[in-house]
C-alpha cells in the first residue's frame, strides 16, 4: 500500500490533527493524508486526502520523504511525505476531531509517520 501525507506549513507553524475516539489509534495526533488509490498519482492523491480530511486545497508540494513501514496493523507501507502550502480554512471531517497548527509537537501524542516526518523537516 502506499500513502501521501501532507506536512501543511503556514507562517513557520505546521498543521497537525487528531485521530477520533472512534478510528484507530484515538486521540493521536498525525499528518493529513492517507491512501493513494490503485492507478492515482500520489500528488493527486495528496491533494484529495487533503482535501477530504480537512477543505484545504493544495497550493504547491515538494516531497521530503519516502519511507518503507510496517503499520500497526501489520501492512507493509511506502510512504511519501511532502511539504506543502494550502488554501483555505480548516474544517475537519469525522477521522479527526481537533486541529492545531503549532511550531513543536513537544507535549503531544504523535504518530511514528508525523514524528519521522517532524525529525525529517526540522
């Protein structure tokens, strides 16, 4: 399976959100993004799992990252973490109950995708 995650930047704060209490891994915080479709782009895809999670549209994007896992669930994964800028307000769909766009993901709960994506960008 491969995955696109978006780390939205706006004025020197990154855009974080948090799983809901009814998904996998509640209350963890995490990079938008998610599963890139059979025969989708994964820029395309980035952009609709942008969208979808939260009504940002993608501005522009540069990729800082492409690793190989293992998910909690066992599933090998390729993921691809890009750096991005977005239009737009955020407005959440239910995967995720809260938002925070912050500087330091110091005191928060965070998933090994957007804690290697953090080490990576910063």
């Amino acid at each position: 399976m491969t995955v696109a995650r978006a780390l939205v930047e706006s004025e020197g704060r990154v855009l974080l959100v948090r799983r809901a209490a009814w998904d996998t891994r509640p209350g963890m915080w995490e990079l938008p993004g998610g599963k890139v479709d059979r025969g989708e782009r994964v820029q395309r895809a980035l952009a609709r799992e942008l969208e979808e999670e939260t009504g940002l549209m993608l501005a522009d994007a540069r990729r800082i990252s492409c690793r190989d896992m293992i998910s909690p669930r066992g599933r090998r994964i390729r993921e691809h973490v890009y750096l991005t800028r977005a239009i737009g307000t955020v407005t959440l769909s239910d995967e995720h109950d809260a938002h925070r766009w912050v500087d330091s993901p110091e005191g928060l709960e965070l998933t090994d995708s957007a804690e290697a994506a953090f080490s990576q960008a910063f």
